[in-house]
C-alpha cells in the first residue's frame, strides 16, 4: 500500500484540524470556569463580610451605651474563630475603640471618609484597605433603638435628621477579612480544572484518532483496492460494506472492475489467438528469407542482402515478441508446465554465464560468480529459472559500457537463497524503476531512445519469480549502476499455484 508515501494523510490532517478547536474550546471552558467560581468565590466572600459586619452592629447596643465590651465579647469570639478574620473593631461615638482583636499590625483610626459615607447613607459597604487586595474590610452602622431623640452629634459630622425607623447612629463596627482561603480555593479550583482540562483533552484526542480511523479505515482499504486494480488485477472483490458516500463510491469502483475484466479476457483472448495466428506465416517469411540468403534460390547483390538481413532481424524481433505473448498468456491462466526439483545454484549459474561470456566478451565486460560453494541446493523449475538468468544477466550485458563488470551472487538466508544480478552499467531512473516491469516497457538510453528487445522480459521473469513463491525488486541510480535481487526458497515444500501476473 502507499499509505507510507503519503507525506500528509488525510487521517492526520483530520486529526490536527479537530484537535486545536478542542484545545481551544477546553482552554476557553477552563479560563470561563475558573473566572465564575472566581467570582463566586468573591461574592460570597463579600456576602459573608457584610453579614458579620452587619451581625456585630446588630448586637453592639448595649455594650456602646453601656461602655462594657463584655456584652458583644461572646460575639466576637466567635467571629474571631474564623481563621480568616484578621481583625474585628467596634468603635463608639467620636470614633473611639471599643472592643478590639487584630492579628496583624494595621492602623486603628476610623478615616473621616469612612466615617462621612457611614453617616450620610446609614448603610453597610466594604472596601480595599488602602488599594490592598490582601484584606477586605466591612463597616457597618451602629443604630440605637431609643425613643429619646438626641441631637447627632456622633462623630462630630453634621447631617439632616434621619427616620426614627433605624434609629440614630451611636458607633461603627469593622471587621477585616484575609483573602488567604480565596487564594487557596482558587489554586484548588485551577488545579482542578487543569485536571478537567486535560482529561477533556485526553478523551478528545482518543476520540478523534477513533473518528479519524473510523472515517478513513475505508477510505485507505479502497485505495489499497484501486491500486491493485490499477495494477492490472482485476480478480479481487472490492468488499467495502458502508451505506454511506465511501460505500457507494466501492460499489462503483467494483463495477467498474468487472467491466474491465471482461475487457481484459477479451483482449488477452485476441492476443492469443492473433500470436497463434501470426506465428505459422512469421515462420514462412523466416524460412524463404533464409533460403534466399543461403543462395541457393541466387546469388543476391549487396542491397538484396541487407533487405533480406533486415527481413530476418525483424521476423526474429516479431517471432521473440509473439513467443513472449504466448508465453505470459500461459503463466497468466495457470497453465505452464513446472517440474521442481533441487539442483546446485553455483553449476546452474556458472552454465549460463558461460554461454553469455562470447556477449559480454564483445564489449570487454568482465562477467562473475560470487556464490559459496556450500551453498544449499534450491529447488525450483530449472528451465524457468535458465530463462530468469539468461534475462537478467543479458539486459545486465546489453546496459553496461565497455570495460564494465557484472557479477552475480548467492547468499543463503535459512529458509530461502537471496540472489544479486549487479553490473555497472547506465542505471535506471527513479521514474523507470516504478515501470520496469511492466509489460511492453523498455528504458531508454542516455540518447533518449529505446533500447531494443519486446518489453516482456523482465515481466516474464518477475511471473516465473513468483510461481516460485520468491519476490523480486531493483536496485539503483542513474550512471551508478543496477542491482536485481531476488528470492528462491531452498526447500520442497513450494507449491506451484496459478498466481494473476498483473499483481505487482
């Protein structure tokens, strides 16, 4: 499959598409959470302070009038055992102290603003001490419930008479509170919600890689499909059982396969029977043009015998392309006959190599044999297998300059024989490499041009690697030479099998 060619998958960009909207709206969540409970927290707090406040003042009458703070003490102490009262004061008329309890050094006075905004609205508030947002303070009125209308003079501030339905004021009292459990609660509430975040994240991500798998599952099983179909197999069943888009786009695909194998059996039929059909007159045209070389029809001039050389070149050319059609027409549907048995690779090779030496010879190419002589003997088709080295020792003759060396090698890999054919020859492009054994492709030279043979070499030798249960590939770059490897299992157990040649 070529899934590991694709440099961005759809998978993955669906992923990293949804997984930043998720940060973000887990971000977005965690930031607007712990802003309300923030909040919250500080709404209750003031809450809390006012209602002291305003509690202490409610009980502080008495102990005013009577200049005794052993009246509100009760009260205090228990206002003062919450941690995080810091300090509670109860001033009496004039601004003078009370009752105090401060656990930190804090200036004592009642400010003349403090005084002037409790005596002109009567009413409880909180501020920031000093613009600190350590400790909130809490004021509230101090009222008397007395009939007898005194003048108010509390605090020396002269204002309008008030309604009798609160009372005039006789004192003030303040409590600050620490912000201390805050700060903790909102650390707690931060952890916590990193916690909430990250699981949320965790969760998403799962999630998503699921829904990314669940989407594209399909998708990267009918590519995998397609591409065996655009292999030239077309025997395979498409099998995508989904109602949706993804479904019906295999169903059509499938379609589509069964229409070209029809296409494909017709064609390989029309092969067959035009290369049964050509083969009986090729070989007349073969034969009355070697007796018309031969002489014995007359001696032909100089220009006679070039055309009838060419009339045989080409017959040869023509006869070699209809033999190979043939020959894969067989292989395709099964019906080469296979004898294995077990030889010894190192004599096999070194055979061939010895009818190929005159070639090779020719343009000064050195041909060697690198396998070990303990070598396992292999077991396979002898005459397939001539017909595999024959080929690849050739192109490796036919591709390489003058002076060049070809050498082929065996190495033994337990259950199976790796075999090099290497040369130095031209190389091959990284766009032939993809193509070199398909049919009727043939690479071209530094020129431009192809280099003569039918294009069915390699694409039979590849077919006669597989029905051995072997696999082949190429190796190489352009002016560094080429390497062909394949594979031969070294034991009997091999079961020749029709095998679809399209399938590469």
């Amino acid at each position: 499959m070529r899934e590991k060619k694709i440099k961005y998958s759809f998978k993955k960009k669906l992923f990293w598409y949804i997984v930043p909207l998720i940060l973000f709206v887990s971000l977005t969540f965690a930031g607007v959470f712990i802003q309300q409970q923030n909040k919250l927290l500080k709404e209750n707090l003031v809450d809390r302070g006012m209602s002291l406040a305003v509690n202490l003042a409610r009980m502080s009458e008495l102990a005013i009038f009577s200049e005794e703070d052993s009246f509100i003490e009760p009260a205090i102490e228990g206002m003062w055992s919450e941690d995080d009262v810091v300090y509670i004061f109860l001033y009496k008329d004039k601004g003078k102290i009370l009752s105090k309890y401060t656990r930190m050094r804090i200036n004592e006075k009642l400010y003349a603003d403090v005084k002037q905004k409790i005596y002109n609205t009567r009413e409880p508030f909180w501020q920031y001490p000093f613009s600190s947002s350590k400790v909130w303070e809490f004021y509230a009125p101090v009222f008397s419930t007395a009939e007898e209308s005194i003048e108010d003079s509390l605090l020396d501030v002269k204002v309008e008479k008030r309604g009798k339905s609160k009372g005039r004021i006789i004192g003030i009292s303040r409590i600050g509170i620490s912000l201390i459990n805050i700060n903790e609660q909102q650390k707690k509430i931060i952890k916590l919600s990193i916690r909430i975040t990250l699981t949320l994240l965790i969760i998403a991500f799962i999630v998503t890689y699921l829904l990314a798998k669940k989407i594209t599952t399909p998708i990267l099983e009918l590519a995998e499909r397609v591409e065996i179909l655009g292999r030239g197999n077309f025997d395979e069943e498409i099998r995508i059982k989904s109602s949706d888009e993804i479904g019906l786009l295999a169903r059509e695909f499938d379609s589509m396969r069964l229409k070209l194998r029809k296409l494909n059996k017709m064609k390989d039929d029309f092969v067959s029977l035009v290369s049964h059909e050509l083969r009986t007159p090729l070989t007349s045209i073969k034969g009355y043009a070697s007796i018309f070389l031969s002489g014995k029809l007359g001696q032909l001039d100089e220009k006679q015998t070039e055309k009838m050389e060419k009339i045989v070149k080409h017959s040869k050319r023509l006869s070699d392309l209809i033999t190979g059609l043939l020959d894969l027409s067989k292989m395709r549907y099964g019906k080469t006959d296979h004898e294995g048995k077990y030889f010894s690779l190192g004599k096999h090779v070194q055979n061939i190599v010895d009818e190929l030496d005159i070639l090779a010879k020719q343009k000064n190419i050195s041909l060697e044999v690198e396998i070990p002589s303990d070598l396992p003997d292999i077991y396979a088709d002898e005459k397939l297998l001539t017909r595999v080295f024959i080929n690849l020792i050739g192109n490796a003759i036919k591709f390489t300059s003058e002076g060049g060396k070809v050498t082929i090698r065996a190495v033994d890999e337990q259950d199976l024989t790796r075999i090099y054919c290497i040369d130095t020859g031209m190389g091959i492009s990284a766009v032939d490499l993809d193509k070199i054994f398909n049919e009727f492709y043939r690479v071209k030279n530094k020129n431009g041009m192809e280099k003569e043979g039918t294009g069915l070499g390699l694409a039979i030798v590849k077919h006669i690697i597989e029905i051995h249960q072997g696999k082949i590939w190429v190796k190489s770059e352009v002016g560094n030479g080429t390497q062909f490897i394949f594979t031969l299992p070294n034991k009997k157990e091999v079961k020749y099998e029709k095998k679809d040649f399209s399938r590469r």
